[in-house]
C-alpha cells in the first residue's frame, strides 16, 4: 500500500513483531523516531529500562517538533498505550498531516523466536503481556479515527542461529569453520611443567598458534580427573591460565570445555570471561555444562544437586551470561541490574557440553554450539553448530605410532588404546577428520594423550592445514 507522505506514522506492536525492520525499510533513519534508539542515547543502550522516562520525554520533544514542521515522523515504540497514540493523533492533525497506524499482527511463536535471540530479551511475562492485548489493541485503533490503518504480519521467521561472535583478530582461524571444513581447538588435559609452569604454558600455545590450531582450551576442574590423570597432579585454574596464555599469544581463541554451572555461578563466570574477552581482544569463548564430578563438589564444600537441578542451572546460566555481556546496566533474565564491566569485545560464543536430550536442547535453543565426544556425533539432533572432542594420538609413521601405543597404554591392550585413541599418521587422521566434517562437525578440540610439550603439538601442523 502506497502511505501518505509527509504523515504521522505510529507503530502498534509487541516486541519482537518486525516493527523497527518495518520502519527503517521505508524510511530515512532521521524519519523515525525509537524509544529504544533514545533509551541508547539518554542512558546506557536500548534495554536501560532506567531511562524510560527520559527517552520518552525527548520522543515527545521530537515528535513535536517534527510535526510543527510538518517533516514525516515514524514513532517506533510498543504503542500499546492508548493516551499516548491519542495524542500523536491529535498533534498530527493540528499540524494537518494525515495520520497513520500500522498494527503488527505478527504470529506471537514468531516475536518470541526473535526476542530469544535479543542480546537483552524481554521477560517472558511482559511479552506475553503485550500478546494478550493486541486483540484489544487492534479494536481501540479502529476506533480512535486514524486517515490510515495498515496491518503487517511482521515479516519471515528469524534464522535460528544465536548472535553472531565478534569477528575474528587479524590472522586467526575461525573457531566454527564453514560447512566442509574443520576448526582444531588444542584442548590441554594434563600439565607435565616442571619447574617453570608459565614457560611451559606459552611454548606449548605459541606451539599451537604456529601449528594453526583455531584456539586453546583448558578443562574447568578443581582436581585432575581420573580419565586424565592421578589427583595429585596439577591442574591449574583455566580462567587464570587462560588470562596467561592472552598475553602470549595474539591470535587463540581462548576458552573453558566445559566450565560447571555448579563450580561456577553465572555472574562471575560472565565476569571473569568478559575481562578475558577484552584482555585478548575479543578471543575469549564460554563451555558450559551441567556438572558431573560429584567427589571435587564435595572436596571443595560446593553443593551437588540432582541431575534435573543441575540442569535447570544450566538452561538459567546462559540468558544470564547473555545479558551480562550485553549492553546497558538495566533489568534482564531475572537480575535486578547487569552491570558486568568490562563488557567483551562482542558476542561470546557459548558451546555447551554434554549428551543428555535435554543438554542437547538447550545447546540447540539458547547456546552457539553443542560439544559431545567425537563417536557420538550420529545421536545430535538439529543444532545450530557441532563440535566434538576428540582425544586423539597422532605419530611420524607407523613405527613412532606403535612406540607411543606402547609407551601410553598402560593396562589397557594395545590394540584396544590404538582404537580408542584412533592412534595413526597425519595422513589417517586428514582422511577420519575430512569424514566427521562431511557430517556437519565444526569443530574439533583435539586433547592428545601423549601431550608433554611443543613438539608433540607442532606434529598436527599438517592435519589443521589440510582441513583450513
């Protein structure tokens, strides 16, 4: 439909229904006028719910304004509030321009997908509020005498992908590959150091960085695992360690697999990787999982709840983190205020570890990436990426790979390590990884068991550039 132009245009709609996509489609930026764009400018950013009263008060002032003016004037607010579209209406006349209302009737599954993917949503109840009175609201403005009433749906559906990651430093890898190609995290499991625990960190990341692995992790444990190690054995702190490794390296993504929201609360967590994030210039990602080691819980006097608990942390923790991370200091995900300073570079991704059903539903809904063990791939549903750890063994040829097979295995037999650890030459491991990529893989942190230093890491120089 052709509008009327110059005219008051006001927007009638929940959040989430399309409405500033609506305007800025049609209209010169200048032309309209946002509550959310004011609240940005008046207060901390759009969602600072502190500074309503203030952004509307300069909205009405430009409003005003623009209409003595007789200029085009878009009001992108919620409009749900009969007095105020009232009044636009009557300032629009007086100035003689035609007036106009275009009511969002867009589906309400539709304005929740896209509030989810906010970096600050609405509360589900406020929204559902809106949703509820939009039949009321579409009656009032039939009846409030507008020259113009124009009805939208809103718009197709959002994509289903979480908020994109800041972009990349200069000269790195990304830490989800495109479709086909393959990512490689160095996941350090075990820290044979020495005397010289920090210079054995930076060889072994500068090792990684010349390698061309994507990124760094560090398991987030509070004593060594025994699928790993002997409990005496040290295990640093990662967020600690990582901090380290930001400064020795320029081009790492930098991250926990997996951080437990029952060994740390979402608030510090979000506090401690935003100062990450911003100390490595945007490197730093989040693996989050729900917890499983019941003896480090009860070493370190922490709580240990049932895995349906556990869980319910887990689905809590990432609007959490989220809203932590996003602009603004206002209200969000039931926190009374999220004033987390220094804010990351950009959006964290967040990669959510586990198997479970609902794990992996959480991963699919609200984080970036899920993460399960490399032969478990078959069993992930439909996820926005899918990374797998991996704990491979890779020699020269087939000799050094029989001598590490020995050297390694412990009990276990030989044949039955080799398999366990796919132990095998560059070449074996480019033609396996190629197959796990082929079936959607991204990523694949990579913890090799035989892990003592630099040169056991430079050896995968020619399986990351085979699958770059």
């Amino acid at each position: 439909m052709e509008l009327p132009d110059p005219a008051l245009v006001v927007l009638v709609g929940p959040a989430g229904a399309g409405k500033s996509t609506w305007a800025a489609s049609r209209y010169r930026e200048v032309e309209v006028v946002s509550s959310d764009a004011l609240r940005e400018r008046v207060g901390t950013g759009p969602a600072d719910l502190d500074a309503t009263t203030e952004a509307f008060a300069v909205l009405e002032a430009v409003v005003a304004a623009r209409l003595r003016r007789g200029l085009t004037t878009v009001v992108d607010t919620l409009g749900l509030d009969p007095r105020r579209r009232r009044d636009w209406l009557a300032a629009g006349r007086a100035t003689g321009l035609p007036c106009v209302a275009v009511v969002f009737d867009t589906p309400g599954a539709l304005c929740r997908a896209r509030n989810r993917q906010r970096d600050r949503p609405v509360p589900a109840p406020a929204l559902t509020a809106q949703l509820r009175r939009m039949p009321e609201v579409s009656a009032e403005v039939a009846a409030e005498g507008w020259d113009v009433v124009v009805r939208e749906r809103g718009g197709p559906a959002p994509a289903a992908a979480a908020p994109a990651p800041a972009a990349a430093p200069a000269g790195a890898r990304p830490l989800f590959a495109e479709p086909g190609r393959l990512s490689f995290v160095l996941q350090v499991s075990r820290f044979p150091w020495g005397d010289d625990p920090a210079a054995w960190l930076r060889a072994v990341a500068v090792a990684a960085e010349g390698a061309g692995f994507a990124g760094l992790a560090l398991m987030d444990h509070l004593i060594q695992i025994p699928q790993v190690g002997r409990p005496f054995e040290a295990i640093p702190d990662p967020l600690v360690a990582l901090g380290l490794l930001a400064g020795a390296t320029t081009t790492l993504h930098l991250g926990t697999l997996v951080s437990p929201v029952t060994v740390r609360p979402a608030g510090p967590l979000a506090k401690a990787l935003a100062t990450l994030d911003a100390l490595s210039d945007g490197r730093a990602f989040c693996g989050l999982g729900a917890g499983w080691w019941e003896r480090e819980h009860a070493a370190h006097a922490l709580a240990f709840p049932s895995p349906r608990e556990r869980l319910d942390l887990l689905e809590r923790a990432v609007p959490t983190l989220r809203a932590l991370w996003a602009p603004g200091t206002g209200p969000a995900a039931g926190l009374p205020e999220t004033t987390c300073y220094p804010r990351p570079v950009g959006a964290l991704p967040i990669i959510i570890g586990g198997t479970g059903r609902r794990t992996l539903r959480i991963a699919a809904t609200a984080g970036d990436a899920c993460n399960v063990p490399a032969d478990r791939v078959a069993d992930v549903g439909e996820q926005n990426r899918i990374t797998v750890l991996d704990l491979p063994l890779l020699g020269d040829d087939r000799e050094h790979v029989a001598r590490l097979v020995e050297r390694l295995r412990g009990r276990t037999g030989a044949a039955a390590f080799a398999a366990r650890h796919h132990a095998g030459t560059a070449a074996e491991h480019v033609r396996r990884y190629r197959l796990l990529a082929e079936t959607g893989v991204r990523t694949a942190f990579v913890s090799p068991p035989d892990l003592a230093g630099p040169d056991d890491v430079a050896r995968w120089a020619p399986v990351t550039a085979a699958l770059a």
